[in-house]
C-alpha cells in the first residue's frame, strides 16, 4: 500500500493491500476500499462506501456515501456520485438541517463500468455492468448493462463491449466487439453476452 502524507484516511476505514492513494485523498469513516485501488489527487470517498478490487478513482473525483462500486470500476476525474434525495440546507421554518435528517441514497456502479470524466450520478440509481457513462452526462436513471450513455439528461446512444470499445451490429439483433471477437445479442433494449 502506497499511502500519500497529506492523505485524511479514517482510522475505522479499511483500505486493502496494493492500493495507490494520491496527495489530499479523504477516507470517510468505516469505507472500505478492495485491493489494488487507485485513488487520485483529492478524491474523496464517504463513510461507509464500499469499493471493489482494482478500481481506479481519479483526481477530484466525489463519491458519496452510501455508493457501492463492484470490481474494476473506472470513475474519471471530478465525477460526483450524489446521495440526497431531497437537498435542502434549511427546514421550511428556516432553522439548520441536521446531517441526521437527510435523506441518503446511493449510487450502485457494477462490475467493469466506466464513468467519464466530470459526469454526475443523482442517485439514487444503478449504472450496470461493463456500461460506460461518457464525459461531462448527467445520468439520472438507470443504466443497462452494456449501454453507452451521454448527455444531459444521459441517453442511451450505443452498446459497448468488456473492452470499452462499440459493439459493431452484425442483424438480428446480434452485435459483435471489434477488439475481442466476443458476441452479444440485444433483446427489448438489453444487452446479454453468449
């Protein structure tokens, strides 16, 4: 584990062996980061989020309890994985709002997902496996396994394979990775590999 000085890791977190943590990194209470993690220049990740094995966080990017992000999970620099469902600094009467009387929710990211660079996740919702969220999408519902999605809000704009690269259409619904040969079929707007 290479831990940066200027690093703020909680002492109840649990960071695992391999890990890479860049300078002004913040480790909220009781996360837990898998091994192999990559954590850029001042990315922060809140208490209690659970990170899978080998994934990469890079600079600036926020990811707020209480997300869950599988296995080799890719967030670029400055994403921000939201996590109130109803943000408010004040109640109706004008008084502050208690930390304790938010009302949190997550952003689960699934194996092998990639998000883009300056994306925002409004939680609450699920970004499937092997999907990519492309740079600068504001993603506000789910997103399919397989899909590549942008804009704002985030559509649906292509399939991509394991590799990251678009599933080139081959008909009747069957779809093929120009990197890895692999093959897919798609069925009422899903994605399933053979």
């Amino acid at each position: 584990m290479d831990v940066a000085h200027s690093a703020e890791i909680d002492p109840s977190a649990v960071i695992g062996p391999g890990c890479l943590i860049r300078n002004h990194v913040q480790v909220g209470e009781y996360a837990r980061l898998g091994p192999d993690c990559v954590l850029g220049r001042g990315a922060y990740i809140g208490p209690g989020v659970v990170v899978g094995r080998q994934c990469t966080i890079q600079d600036y990017a926020v990811v707020y309890e209480p997300s869950l992000l599988e296995d080799g999970v890719f967030v670029g620099a400055a994403a921000v994985f939201t996590n109130d469902a109803h943000p408010r600094a004040i109640n109706t009467d004008g008084t502050r709002r208690a930390t304790d009387e938010r009302d949190l929710v997550g952003v689960t990211v699934r194996t092998g997902a990639s998000i883009g660079a300056h994306a925002v996740c409004v939680a609450p919702l699920t970004i499937g496996r092997w999907a990519m969220v492309a740079a600068g999408a504001v993603v506000t519902d789910d997103v399919h396994d397989y899909a590549l999605v942008a804009g704002v809000p985030a559509q649906r704009i292509a399939w991509v394979g394991r590799s990251g690269m678009q599933l080139r259409a081959e008909g009747d619904g069957r779809l093929v990775c120009p990197v890895t040969g692999e093959w897919y079929t798609e069925h009422d707007g899903f994605l399933t590999r053979d």
